[in-house]
C-alpha cells in the first residue's frame, strides 16, 4: 500500500467521522435523542451500517453505536512518514468512512437538507429490486461510480454514453473544483434517473455512500445474506467482491490549500471504503498505483489513464463481460437507453398510444416464405408521410425461420421487442400486442433514424439472442391507415388464441411442471415452479413459456420438473416437485405447496410483481403491488415487506406472485374451506392494482357466481390501518370474516 494513500485516507476518516460526531452532537439538542431517522422507503434501516455493524438505527439516539464502531476502527493519524506495508489499516478507515458518511447524509435529512435538482440521493427498495432484475438476467453487466467532474462537459457526455452503450450502471457523487459530473451532464440536456442508468446521487463526497449502500443492500436482498456481526460483514462485502461487478472512476485533482493540485484527504478515504468492497479505482491522476495481491486478481488502483480510455481500462480491469450489440442505426444503441422517455416537446413523431393505431406480431414461416434480412414499408415514409409532432398508425409484423423454431417460441422473441426497440437513444417504447405506443426524438430523427431502422433492430438483434432456432427473420412495417386494419384483425386473434391456449390448461392437465431459476444468481436458494394455473412470480413467464425456453435452451434456466406421485391435492403438493427442489437447494427446503400461503409456501427471490401478506384481523389477505409506495393494513411498505419475503427463503403468511396468478383458479386455494374460492380471503388491495386487473377479476367472480365481492375488497381509499378495512369490510359483509382462521 503506498503510504501516500494510506496517510490521506487515514486522515479523511478522522475528518468524515469528527463530521459525523459534530452533526450528531447538534442533532441531539436541536431534535432529541427520539428523534426519527431514516431513508425513504427501505426496509433496511441505515443499510450499509445495518450490513457492516449489524445495528438498526432509528432515532438520533441509536447513532451512538455505529458511529463508537467509526472511531474504534480509526487508525491512529498518520505522521507524513507512515509506512504501511498491507492495506489493512487503511481499509479500516475506510470502513469508518463509510459509516460517518452515510451518518452525514441520513442527518442531512433530518435537517430538512434532502438532495436539490440534479441531485436524486439514496435509492429505495423497490428501485433496488427493479434494477437489481437487470443485474440477475445479465442486461447490466455492473456499476461504475463516478467521482468528481472530467476535465470537459463534453468529455463527461462521452463517458456517459460509453458506459450506457455498455450497459453499466452510472452512479454519480462528488465534484472537483465545484464542478460535478451530473452537473456537466445536465448542462448538456442529458437525460439522467434511473430510466437511463445514469444516477446522480450527490454533490457531497459522502454521497458515494449511496452507492455503497445500494450494494450491502443487493447482498442482503438478493444474496439472501443476512446483517449480524463480523462474519457477516465479511459475506456482505465478499459476495459484493465475487457478484458485484463494480468500480470507482475517480476524476480529477482539486485545487489545494496552497494552489497545488490534489486529490482530497476525503477522496482518498472515500476510495480506500470502496476497496473494502473488491471495487477497484481507476483514475486519470497520476496517483500512487496498488497492485493486486492476496486474494484480488486484479489491481486496486489504476492511475494515469487518459480520460477515453478509462472505461476501456475498467472493464478489462474487471474482466467484466461485456456483449455489446452491433446494430447497424444512426443512433447509439444498448441497454442504458431502454428506460429514456421522449417528451412530447422533443418528439419527432409517434406510433401507438392515444394518437393511432399500432400492433406488433412475430410469426413463423416456412423456410422458403422467408428472405433473410429483407425489409418492406407499405404505407408512407417518415419524410412523406407525417409533419414532425404528428402521428401515424405502424404495425410491425416480424416472420422467422428456423429449422427448429415452432409456434410455441413465438411470444418469447415477440415479447422481447420492447426491450430491443427501446435500446436505440432517442426511441420511446411501451406496450406490445395491439398497444404499443412509440415516440422517435428529433434529435434522432435529425442524426437519420428512420422506419426501416425498426426492422434493422429486430433483425440483428432477434438473430444474435437467438440464433439456435431462428435462421431468416423478414420485418415488414406498415403505416398506411387502410392497409393495417386487416392485419392489425388478424393479429388480434393471434393473440386471443395465445391467451386461450394458457388460461384454458389446468395443472391437472400435465405430468410435468417447470422450474425457473433465473434468479438464482442473485437468490441461490429460489427456484420458481412454474405451473400452467401459476406463472412466475415476476409475471414474465408462464408455464408455456417455461416449456419452450426449454426446448430452445435445454441446458438453460428452465428444467421439467415431473410431478410424480401425488402427495397432497388440496396443498398441490407432489413427490417429484419435493425431490427436485430438494436437490436444487442442496437440500435447503424439502416441500412446497402450490396452492397455499400458509402451509410451506414457495420461496421469492426479489421481483415479484406483487406481495400477498395475511391480514391476520380481518382473516384474510392483502396484496399490494410493486407500483404502490404508501402504508398497507398490515403496517409495513411494499419495500419493508418485500425485504423479509425475498431472498429465497420460505415465509409463512406471506408470497410474492405475478398479478396474473391472482385470477387463476388455483390462487391459494388450499386456504380456504372446499366451498369457497381463494379470492374470497382477499381483502385489500391498491386502487392502482384493481383497476389493472379490473376485467380479468370481474370474469373470474362472475364465473364462480361472486360478482359482489370486486366491490367489498376494500382499497386504500377505504383505509390503511387495519381497523379501518376490518370496519368497511364488515359494513359490507366480506366473506371472509365468517371463515375459520387462516393461522
Ligand atoms: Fe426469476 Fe421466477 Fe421470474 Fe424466473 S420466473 S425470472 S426465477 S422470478
Ligand atoms: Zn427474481
């Protein structure tokens, strides 16, 4: 360890947690030690110091601890001539650094200091979870955190869009000479949030801690770690140095005291906090290098690297893997761009929506019906056809062939469309089927995007993903209002068929389930059963989706799971089903029951659409959704409920589950008496989430003769403290009331 950082580092903790202690000191007489303290929507306290130290702080009061944790591990400072031959010391500092500044940020809050424009501060749970999905189907490779400012706001747009085009994950904190990355960014009209992977967390040093706390987080969500003591600390860190592709950008010298160009003390112990993760720094100052030893691979710190080689220099430092696409647009095309909006003001042009009609199908041909990588537009031209803002109708209908393609794979390549059409910058998409709805920018449209780029998209990148069943695709686009009416029918009953073909199968119909475990690089434990009356918790894959992304991929996520001997039909519980998790888990869970919640429940990983809890007053069951941030009956968030229900372990009384599963006939069905269906016990859910699935709930009440009960769940607009629903749900006589105790 060059002694040079180790000094500065060592000497940038005792700065941060002095801060710390002062910040404290005055938070304690101007609030009390009963004050409040926290970040919105976690369920996991103050994350990296719940994950490093174990405590659970919630007042001003349970600071105390952690912050005595900062400075027993502070090293004593250092004299200038200070030779420290491991990193060992300064790692505790920077240990101790992060404490004291994730201490700083949560009592910024409580000074009514919350992050101003660009600024978004500390992530919570469910943004967590949704980006963590991105992570566990490899669609973001890892994270980069940007410290300080590049030397020019053009050189930071460059950046930028090499690590979106990339797919890495962007957090940004920090400035050097007041100048900050975000802020270079925001200057130049770059869309940042997390729709963009370009994340501004703060302007302070210690805002690099929100990164390090949405790590610690990532261990303990999807990890299945578990916070406690030392031991634990060291998994959480370690799963963070093996799973968590991520690394320090550090940019930049800041001007010293003297006039002399430096990196600042802080800087230095923010950086040494980083390190105890495995996240190297690769920097464009000529600082001190580190090179790997122990245990690390790779280097701890990578000095000297001119500012366009620094991502270059990051993901072979990393070893990170890296597919980027090569699609032949006008426009720069990955991952990163997948969640841009476009604004109505900066739009070219739209498809779809509320202004026309769009559909979009894929289908499959014969070989011979098929000419590889030809395009057809029928119906005018972007130039010709539209004034800019305006609208015209599209429906894209995209034919393969393939040797070993069939029917079944259809929807799995179409419902990747939205994820392929939206990775081009500047393109907007939403929707599939017959509601799609599209926007090009005309930033885009003036760099030459054009219809025919649709069809470049969906070919390149429907023959790379794959490539195993499909030889020749053929894209036509139409956007002639007379010509798209009758294909836009036809593929409307496509789709109806599609739907039949699922909601028509029964589990009694099969001798074979299918497992997905997707997941399970993140929850080592979970494994989803899926089954043709329960898809999988995310509520991207039903049970014919399991079965052919097992043929397209045998050795892939999806495996049969034969039923075998029938051990339990009320519970839907199966030798096979048993045996096979049994193995899959090393032997970590033995039963799972498909139809209840009560009685061995199947385990969630993270990104369950919604969670169904039990509401133990009112004797039944709420369900609240992912898109829904507020309070819910049972007093907890859908963020703190879903950090006890994920991570692959099994929690009676409580399931997450994709929305479609809610109408299924087989929804916990094994916890209700004979006479009555699953759905009765359902007592509560968000108006968002009712409205959703207003149609599917109604025809499924209507079939079991219980049309009254849509307008006796009760809502949040009824209440959220469970005395309030108990009270409605008893004004309008809720059956599940009257059934026997679900626990
Ligand atoms: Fe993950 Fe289950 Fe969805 Fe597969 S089906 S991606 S394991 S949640
Ligand atoms: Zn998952």
């Amino acid at each position: 360890m060059s002694k040079i950082i180790a000094s500065a580092a060592i000497r940038g903790a005792h700065k941060y947690v002095s801060r710390a202690k002062n910040m404290w000191e005055d938070s304690k007489e101007d609030f009390g030690l009963e004050e409040e303290v926290g970040f919105p929507n976690t369920g996991y306290y103050l994350p990296l110091i719940l994950s490093l130290t174990g405590e659970e702080v919630e007042t001003v009061g349970d600071i105390e601890d952690p912050l005595t944790r900062a400075e027993q591990l502070l090293p004593e400072e250092p004299g200038d001539e200070m030779w420290t031959p491991y990193l060992g010391k300064a790692l505790d500092a920077g240990i101790s650094t992060l404490i004291a500044q994730e201490i700083i940020e949560v009592l910024k809050l409580v000074n009514g200091e919350g992050p101003e424009e660009p600024w978004l501060g500390f992530t919570d749970d469910s943004t967590l979870r949704t980006q963590g999905i991105k992570l566990v189907d490899g669609r973001m490779p890892g994270f980069a955190a940007c410290v300080g400012a590049a030397p020019t706001n053009e050189e930071a747009v460059k950046l930028a869009r090499e690590l979106q085009s990339k797919n890495i994950l962007v957090f940004m904190a920090s400035s050097t000479n007041g100048r900050s990355m975000a802020e270079q960014l925001a200057d130049e009209g770059v869309e940042m949030g997390w729709d963009t992977f370009l994340v501004p967390y703060g302007e302070s040093t210690s805002a690099i801690v929100h990164a390090l706390n949405f790590a610690c987080r990532a261990a303990l969500t999807f990890g299945g770690k578990q916070p406690g003591g030392l031991e634990e600390a060291r998994d959480i860190l370690l799963y963070n140095k093996e799973t968590v592709d991520a690394f320090v950008l550090a940019m930049g010298r800041d001007e010293g005291v003297d006039g002399d160009q430096v990196i600042t003390d802080e800087k230095y112990a923010a950086a040494a906090g980083a390190l105890n993760f495995g996240f190297p720094i690769i920097s464009d100052v000529d600082i001190p290098e580190i090179l790997p030893r122990g245990i690390c691979k790779y280097e701890h710190v990578v000095p000297s690297i001119p500012e366009d080689k620094l991502v270059n220099k990051a993901v072979e430092v990393r070893d990170l893997e890296i597919d980027v696409s090569e699609v032949d647009i006008p426009v720069p095309f990955g991952a990163g761009f997948e969640g841009e909006s476009v604004r109505k003001e900066d739009m070219y042009v739209e498809f779809g929506g509320k202004s026309s009609t769009a559909f979009e199908l894929l289908r499959n041909r014969p070989m011979d019906e098929v000419e590889d990588e030809k395009i057809e537009v029928i119906g005018p031209g972007l130039e010709e056809g539209v004034e800019e803002g305006g609208a015209l109708p599209l429906g894209i209908v995209a034919e393969v062939a393939g040797r070993e393609f069939k029917e079944d794979f259809e929807t799995i390549v179409e419902r990747r469309f939205h994820e392929f059409i939206s990775w081009a910058s500047g393109i907007f998409h939403m929707g599939q089927r017959a509601i799609p709805w599209i926007r090009i920018s005309k930033e885009s449209y003036e760099k030459g995007f054009r219809l025919e780029d649709f069809a470049t998209i969906l070919i390149s990148k429907i023959k790379e993903d794959f490539s195993s069943v499909i030889n020749k695709v053929q894209v036509t686009l139409i956007t002639d209002e007379g010509e798209i009416q009758e294909p836009l029918e036809r593929a409307k009953e496509i789709y109806h068929q599609r739907d039949e073909r699922i909601l028509g199968m029964k589990d009694s119909d099969v001798e074979t389930f299918y497992s997905c475990t997707l997941c399970q690089t993140y929850a080592p434990d979970h494994v989803c059963i899926v089954t043709p009356q329960r898809l999988g918790l995310c509520g991207a894959y039903t049970w014919l989706d399991c079965k052919a992304g097992h043929e397209m991929d045998p050795q892939g996520p999806n495996q049969p799971v034969e039923k075998g001997e029938t051990l339990d039909e009320k519970y839907g519980q199966w030798k096979g089903v048993n045996e096979y998790l049994a193995r899959e888990t090393d032997g970590n869970l033995e039963k799972f029951s498909a139809y209840s919640m009560i009685k061995d429940p199947m385990t969630s990983c993270g990104c369950f659409e919604c969670i169904a809890a039990v509401l133990p007053q009112a004797n039944g069951v709420m369900i609240v959704s992912r898109e829904y941030p507020d309070m819910t009956p049972v007093g907890m968030t859908f963020s703190t409920m879903a950090g006890q229900v994920g991570g692959g372990v099994q929690t009676p009384g409580f399931i997450g589950i994709g929305k479609m599963y809610i109408t299924s006939e087989k929804f916990i069905s094994a916890d209700v008496p004979d006479d009555h269906v699953g759905l009765e016990r359902v007592v509560w859910m968000p108006t968002e989430l009712k409205e959703e699935i207003e149609d599917r709930l109604k025809d499924r009440l209507e079939e079991v003769g219980k049309t009254k009960l849509f307008d006796r769940i009760a809502t949040e607009e009824e209440g959220v403290e469970a005395e309030e629903v108990v009270q409605y749900l008893e004004e309008v006589d809720h059956p599940a009331l009257e059934m026997e105790p679900m626990m």
